[in-house]
C-alpha cells in the first residue's frame, strides 16, 4: 500500500477578534463541507498543525490530492468566532520545516 502524500500549508488570518484553536478548526472544517460536501471533507485529512494567536498564524496539513480544494475552501471563508475575517494562503510545502524556513518562522 503506497504512503499517503501530504502537504503544509502556512496562512495568516486577517481577523478584528481573535479566536481559539477549536474556533478556528470548526471554521475551516465548516467552509470544506459547505463547499463540498462531507464526503470531499473526509478526503482532506485536514489537521491543525500550529495556531499562533499572537501572530495570526497558522499550519495546516492535507493530502496533497485536496491541497486545491482547502484552498478554495480557505477563501471562500467570510467569518471566524463571529467576526469578520480572510485566510490567505503563505506558502505550500512537503514538510514543516521547509515550510518553516520559507518563512523564516
């Protein structure tokens, strides 16, 4: 059985409020099944990685066959615990650190 491919995704939120970890991951799993279903959000594999509040940072990790759909998904996202918000994509990466590096975080 072949190894299931992943990738890191490095946003940064653009939020008045500031929201938790749990918020911010029933968001994002709410902006994937609204768009596609529970089926497709099933095939994610969507996992919270880092959350920085401070910095308004996150990573997330998919698999790399749905790293297009999250993507849509991240911008169709309009709210997040309650206010407005946009997450923008930084950087797409195969592993933590290079994201990292990338970054320089």
């Amino acid at each position: 059985m072949k190894r299931a491919k992943r990738r890191y995704l490095a946003l940064q939120i653009d939020s008045d409020g500031a929201a938790s970890r749990k918020e911010f991951m029933y968001a994002v799993w709410d902006a994937v099944v609204k768009l596609y279903g529970e089926y497709g959000a099933s095939l994610t594999g969507l996992t919270l990685i880092d959350y920085d509040v401070e910095r308004k940072t996150a990573i997330l990790r998919t698999s790399l066959v749905t790293v297009n759909m999250v993507r849509a998904s991240l911008a169709s996202m309009r709210s997040l615990a309650g206010a407005e918000a946009a997450v923008h994509v930084l950087a797409v990466s195969g592993t933590i650190k290079a994201l990292r590096k990338k970054l320089n975080w």
